[in-house]
C-alpha cells in the first residue's frame, strides 16, 4: 500500500516571548520605567560612575530595539533542529553532540585590552545600539556565536564567558543550524601525513563554498605542535585576504589542541582512526574519498575536501523540500541488492488510483544507492569498482511491458545519493493499482538501496496531466554507420483532447577506441537530431562535454549532483553523463509541432560531432569497447 506524507511546515511552533528568553538562558528583571539586566549582579563588580551612567541608558526605548532583533534570531534558530538521535559513529550513522576546545575561539575581547570584562559587554551594547563603531577585528572578537552579526546572543555568550572563563570551544550541538557542513581532518591515521604537509591550504579556502568548517586535530604524541604549526600555515594565508574574507574563514576554522584521543568516545570512534570524515548537512557521519587526481592516480591534494562540501549542497539542496507537500511511496528501504551480472531486484508496490495520479503535479524518483561492509552498515569499500549504468523501469503486475523512467550511472566506490525529477512519467505509473517497479545495474551488484517516490500535490493552476505514452526508440545499438538504419521513423496519433505532447528520452554515449572508432561513444560528441512531421519541428541534443578531461570534477560540475573523489577515472567528461551522477530526461514539448486528432511522425539520426561539422559515426577497430548507444525514448501525451 503507498503512505501519505504530509509535510512539515518549515516554520517553527509559536512560543512566547518569554519561554524564548529562557530557553536563550537569558533573564531580565524590570523595576520602574528601567528594564535592566540581571548578569550586572551576579559580577559583583565595582562599578565607577561612567559604567552607571551607561547603564542608565539601558531604558525601555532603547532596549525596545533590540528586543525585536532577539525574537527574531530565536525563531530563525528553532527552524532546523539538532537531531536528538539514536547517534552512532557509522556512516550514515546520525553524528550526536561533542564538544572541542578550539584554538580559534579566543573571543570576546572587543576593547584590546587582553581581559574579557563588562568593559567588553558595554562597547558591545553601544554597537549594537549604533551608538558606536567597531574595526574589523572587533567584529571578530564580538561575534561570540559566529553568525557573521553582532547581537543580544553574543551579549549573552560574553556573560557566560566573564561568568565561567575556560578555554574557548566550539559546541556542535549549539553551533548546529542544517545549513553547514563539518570536515575532520586528523594527522596520525595512515595516509595522513602526506595529506598533512600538503601545499594546496590556500587552494582549500579558494574552492570551498562559505558554508563548511574544517577541524584539524592530531593523534599523534606531538599533537598540541602539530595543530599549533598547521594554525600557523592558514594564519599566513589569512593574511594576504580581506578583513571580511578572514573573519569569515575564523569562524570556520578550528584547531584542536587537544590529543583526538582524549575526546568522548563516539567522536574517537568516528574521526580518529581515519585521516578525514565529514558530517553533513542531516547531520550524518560522512566517507571523505579518494583525494589524488583520479587521471593518473598520483598526488595527494587536500584542496579536493571541498568536493564534498559542495557535493553535500547539491544533496541538501535537492533532497529537503520544506516548502513542498507530495505523497511518499517507499519502494525499497536499504534493501541489499546483489546477484550475479545484470540481476535485477523488484518489488510490487501498490499506487495510487488513476485518478488520484491525474491530482498530482509532479513526480521525483529517490535513490540512495550505498553499499554495505561485512556487517551491512554503509561503507564505500562495499561498492563497486567500476562505472555502471542503473536503470528503474515501470512493470505490468506480471512484470512484463517494462518501461525505463530513471537512469543513473553508478560511481567507482562512493555512495550517490540523488532526487530526480521525472514528472512526465506520471502516465507510465497508469492506471495505478499493482504495479512491479524493476531496478537493474550492469555488473555485479553489491548496493543497499533505498527508493522512494515523491508524488507532488501543488496542483493549483494545473491544466493537465500526463496520461499516455508512445515508446519510440528505446534499447543499446551499436554507433557506426549503421546507427541511423537501426532507428527508423516512428509514426504515432495524438489523442483529440490531448493539451500538450513530449518528446522524453534518455541518450547516453558509452564505449571507446582509438583505433578509428575516436573514443566513441563515451569520450566523442555525439549529435542526435529530431524531426517531426517532416521539418515542422526539427531539435537536436549533444554532448560537448565528452572528452574534456575534467568536465566532471570541475566545481560547477559537483553540485549538478556528481558525487565527488571517487576512485576511478571520475573527472573526465562523458557523452550525456558523469560516473555517481542521475540522468536528467531530456524533454522538449513539441506541441507546436504536431496535429491533434491525427497520425505524426518522427525522424531520428545521429553523427559524430567533429569541429562544426556532423560526420558519419565511427567503424569499430575492435581495439576496445565499441561504440554504442543507450537510448529511451517516448512520445507523451498530457490531458
């Protein structure tokens, strides 16, 4: 039976004003018309008259500014909550809190004058207040909660500072907020060293996004110089940057003086006995991959972690729909898929009614593709070496008429973790009732799946829905030139009431050569040009791409959903596809091209790009794997 989801309103619960103030651990006592603010007290400070004439001017007005400011900020840091757990130390696994001292955390002085008093306090309510202005590195030392602002939180954090003075450290519970990533690097574990004395730091901040920290901690029994020396590595390149650009990256880097051993024990389990690990932006322990150029297999490049921090933006950013509401239909739930070459795993899922489908706006397909260890937790050393291609196909009850409505290439070793949109096969999900959903992978299969569909309900303003389809081309024929003889026209009729009609497919290029068949069809461009009713309507697609060895491991790449430092030959380019990557369908509406009520037709032909010019596609040498292409294709029609 499929389950309706409703989703989570993003928006946190009301509360008031008050249980946010004690939640924020922050008290306030009112006499008069003066509202001032208990931690004066509890100082026992001797204060002379200019600290009383400052703290007249905590009148009602004036705090009346920042309250609203206060109220605010607590609302935005309910939204995405600190997962309570079960925590573990497995990947995967949900990371719990831990807490480090931190030799970047040496905060709060905002006078200069090497103490952290009232003094500071004050200065700090007169900048928040505008009555007065602060350097560069006064923003710095204010910035107690490091959100890149100065407020009433950084107050409070001053008051615990001077209340309970202890080394500065940073509290992943507290610091917590879904909208950063945590990579560990830690000097001791094999392989690290190398890694360690890397010279590409200033490349690490010039290729990371904004959002990630990185820790550096040492296992070794010269840990507290080892952290000490690698501080004064980023302190030189912080030098040559701008005053925001370093207060940025001083929030975001953290040295831990502390030996990894001596920390609690889920966290030494999970960092300290690998070189790198990360946390995620769903708060999960995370594999840190292959970091040498996956080319020639040489070097050892540390500036390659930001790979993951954007990888993790791409996964986050495709994957938690707040705003969205749909209907989620499990299919497999770490499901162990093995067998022998090509196996298939299917499953009977029971959908909606065909009506209930025609209410819905869109539909994604969810695939977290891992890979089990020994003991069936995730681990990359489970998965397969090789690049592979994965397809999901829609089935009768009795699993025949299988159509593909998802492609994946599968990467070498590393975990995918994908939301592909693939809204016009809604019709191959028709009638609904029992249908067999079929997921196949050429090689040997050794993943733990988990699939789910996302059936959207924002159907406002929404005219249609898919409801038929018409196979076209669809199977692997080999790219020679014989190719276009292999696909002939396709003729079909639109439906009369039919309001829009799609041509979908899925094309990838795979095999190679260089013996005349010029890497084709993995490494070459190919061209595949479609003509409808004659040149009515005439559309091509290529791949550009292929061949450009670093197409796939190019920054802008990654967050197109590459999974990153995989271990194999992951960057370069390939013909419509990048190894650990979905397969965007390729869709055009050639509504405009057809005639409704009657029979169309479409043509098909396909070359080899070489410079501007469309050649005949290669003879295989048989020097390697021939030349050929993956192709499904359908025409659909929405009413």
């Amino acid at each position: 039976m499929y389950v309706k989801l409703s989703r989570r309103n993003s928006s946190p619960s009301p509360f008031s004003l008050e249980e946010g103030v004690q939640k924020m651990g922050w008290i306030f006592c009112v006499h008069h018309h003066m509202l001032a603010f208990s931690l004066i007290n509890p100082f026992n400070f001797n204060l002379n008259n200019r600290i009383f004439k400052v703290q007249r001017r905590f009148n009602f007005i004036m705090i009346k500014k920042i309250l609203p400011l206060f109220i605010v900020l607590t609302i935005l840091s309910a939204q995405i909550e600190f997962n309570e757990g079960p925590y573990g130390s497995e990947y995967f696994d949900t990371a719990g809190p831990f807490t480090l001292v931190d030799l970047n955390m040496e905060f709060g002085d905002v006078t200069g004058d090497g103490i952290v008093n009232i003094l500071d306090i004050i200065s700090t309510v007169n900048y928040i207040l505008g009555n007065g202005e602060f350097t560069a590195e006064q923003i710095i030392q204010a910035d107690m909660n490091f959100d890149g602002t100065i407020n009433i939180l950084d107050l409070i954090g001053l008051a615990n500072l001077i209340l309970s003075p202890e080394p500065g450290s940073w509290d992943f519970a507290t610091q917590w907020n879904g909208e950063e990533s945590y990579i560990f690097f830690t000097l001791g574990p094999t392989g690290s060293t190398t890694l360690w004395n890397a010279s590409y730091y200033d490349d690490l901040l010039e290729d990371s996004p904004d959002n990630v920290h990185y820790f550096f901690l040492s296992n070794r029994s010269t840990y507290f110089q080892d952290v000490r020396d690698v501080r004064g590595e980023f302190d030189l390149i912080l030098g040559g940057m701008s005053d925001e650009e370093q207060a940025h990256w001083k929030r975001h880097l953290h040295f831990i003086p502390d030996k990894c051993d001596s920390h609690d024990d889920q966290f030494v389990d999970a960092v300290c006995g690998i070189r790198s690990i990360s946390i995620d932006r769903f708060q999960r322990w995370r594999e840190v991959g292959y970091l040498g150029n996956p080319a020639n297999f040489s070097g050892t490049y540390i500036n390659y972690l930001a790979h993951e921090a954007l990888y993790f933006n791409y996964e986050f950013g495709a994957l938690y729909e707040p705003d969205e509401e749909y209907d989620e239909i499990t299919v497999f739930e770490r499901e162990h898929y093995t067998g022998g070459w090509a196996a298939s795993i299917f499953k009977s899922v029971e959908l909606p009614s065909n009506d209930d489908l025609t209410g819905y706006s869109g539909l994604s397909v969810e695939l977290l593709r891992g890979c089990p260890d020994a003991n069936m937790n995730y681990s990359d050393a489970g998965c397969d070496d090789y690049d592979r291609i994965a397809h999901l196909y829609s089935c009768e009850e009795d699993s025949s008429g299988c159509l593909e409505i998802a492609r994946w290439i599968t990467p070498f070793d590393r975990q995918p973790h994908h939301l592909t949109d693939i809204s016009p096969f809604i019709s191959a999900l028709r009638p609904g009732g029992t249908r067999v959903i079929k997921f196949q992978e050429s090689g040997w299969p050794n993943s733990l799946l988990t699939l789910r569909f996302r059936l959207y309900n924002d159907s406002e303003g929404q005219t249609s829905s898919p409801q038929e389809y018409i196979p076209a081309w669809n199977g692997t024929v080999l790219f020679n030139p014989d190719y276009d003889e292999n696909r002939p026209p396709v003729i079909f009729a639109v439906p009369e009431n039919a309001v829009k009609v799609e041509f979908v497919s899925y094309i990838t290029g795979h095999g190679w050569g260089s013996a005349g068949c010029y890497n084709c069809a993995e490494f070459c461009n190919s061209r595949h040009n479609f003509m409808v009713n004659g040149g009515t309507g005439e559309f091509s697609k290529s791949h550009p791409e292929a061949g450009n060895n670093d197409y796939c491991m190019e920054l802008e790449t990654i967050p197109q959903g590459v999974v990153p430092n995989q271990y194999g030959t992951w960057g370069y380019g390939r013909a419509g596809w990048c190894p650990g990557m979905d397969v965007a369908p390729y869709i055009v509406d050639i509504t405009d091209f057809v005639s409704i009520g009657e029979e169309n037709v479409i043509d098909y032909d396909a070359c080899r790009v070489v410079g501007n010019n469309c050649v005949t596609p290669p003879t295989c040498q048989g020097d390697g794997y021939c030349p050929e292409i993956a192709m499904s294709s359908y025409v659909i029609f929405s009413y």
